[in-house]
C-alpha cells in the first residue's frame, strides 16, 4: 500500500467516525427531546447520553441551536425529493390529495420523535431553530406552488397567489402531522384524522377553482 493510500484510508475511517459521534449526538438529543423543548436542555446532558466528553461536542456544533438545526434538516430535508416526485406524479387532484396525506402519515409512524420535535421547537424558543423550520416548510410551499402552476384551472394565476394556496395545503399538512401523532397508534383515531384532512383539502381546492371568478 502506497503512503498515499494508506493516508487516505486514515482519512476515512476518521471521517466514518467524526460522523458516527455527530449522529450519536442528534440521537441523544432526539431522545431527550421526547418531553422537552431544546431550549431546557443542556450540552452536558446530550453528551452523556452520547458517551462523549462535552469538549467533543464542538467538534461537531457550535452549539445547541446548531444541533437543533441539524435536526430540522434531518427531519425534513430529505422529504423535498419524495415531495417533489409525488407532485409530478400526477395531476389528478383526488390522488394528489390522498398521496399528500399519506405521506404524512406514514413520516408520523416512521419518525414520531421528529415530528414531535418540530411541533415543540416550531413555535419554540430557539430562533435559529424556528427560522429552520419556517425555511423547510417555505420550501415545500415553493414545491408545490410551482406543481399547481402547471394545472389547467391555476391559468391566469399570479405567482403570489399561487405560493398563498401552497402554503394553506403545507400548513394543513403540518396540523394533520400533529393530530396523527395525539392520535397515537389509535386506528380508528388515526383513520378520522386522515379522513378530515382529505375533507379540508378538498375544499380548498374546490374554492381555489373559483379564486378568480
């Protein structure tokens, strides 16, 4: 093996590593994150969960916030390319609405610890954390904005319009997010949540159909 190699073999069981800890740190976090908000917890208490020393922790973040960031990219920034997929998919307006809410309900089953974060910290008092919220859910606003300018009934609409109705459908995504999850593991619940967002955006997009009348 060539010292070039096997330096850069070190390198990457370095880097394997370095990414290890940062992710045992988002999972420590996460889990006390269960039933408090990130501005109650301390950097000493995500550590120890991790099984780092609290100088190891800026390694990785500059500081809780930061941590609180990552987590709003882990739990939604891998969602815009199934999102954008599912809006391209079809311009039915009865399949887009019944994909729409099973993908959330389907992120709720797979991560309720993420979604129960972001419902906490998205009004919560972390800044940088709620801009990071609002910026990921602008983002899916943006997705889907342009997805309906390409429907025959969206001719003529303005671009403002357009993101306005976006963001009704993003934000009654989000509220089905957090009723699913009070529903818990409830099936009857958890079918009425579903049945009454399919209904809300029913009548949104039947009233969108009528905006410039």
């Amino acid at each position: 093996m060539s010292h070039t190699t096997g330096a850069a073999a070190v390198a990457g069981v370095r880097q394997a590593r370095k990414l290890r800890t940062r992710q045992a740190l988002l999972d420590a976090a996460l889990a006390q994150l269960e039933e408090r908000s990130l501005s109650g917890l301390g950097l000493r208490e995500v550590t120890r969960a991790a099984g780092i020393a609290p100088t190891g922790f800026y390694r990785h973040f500059r500081d809780m916030a930061d941590l609180g960031v990552a987590l709003v990219e882990e739990s939604l920034g891998g969602l815009h390319t199934t999102v954008r997929a599912h809006l391209a998919a079809t311009a039915d307006s009865e399949r887009l609405i019944a994909g729409a809410v099973g993908l959330v309900a389907r992120l709720v089953r797979e991560q309720p610890a993420h979604v129960r974060f972001l419902a906490r910290e998205r009004h919560g008092g972390v800044r940088a954390v709620r801009d990071a919220i609002g910026g990921e859910l602008d983002r899916f606003a943006g997705e889907a904005a342009d997805a309906l300018a390409g429907l025959p009934e969206a001719a003529g609409w303005r671009r403002e319009d357009l993101l306005m109705l976006a963001r009704l459908y993003v934000d009654l995504m989000v509220t089905t997010a957090y009723a699913l999850l009070e529903a818990g593991p409830d099936g009857a619940a958890r079918e009425r949540v579903e049945g009454e967002a399919r209904q809300r955006l029913r009548l949104v997009a039947l009233g969108s159909r009528h905006w410039l009348d």
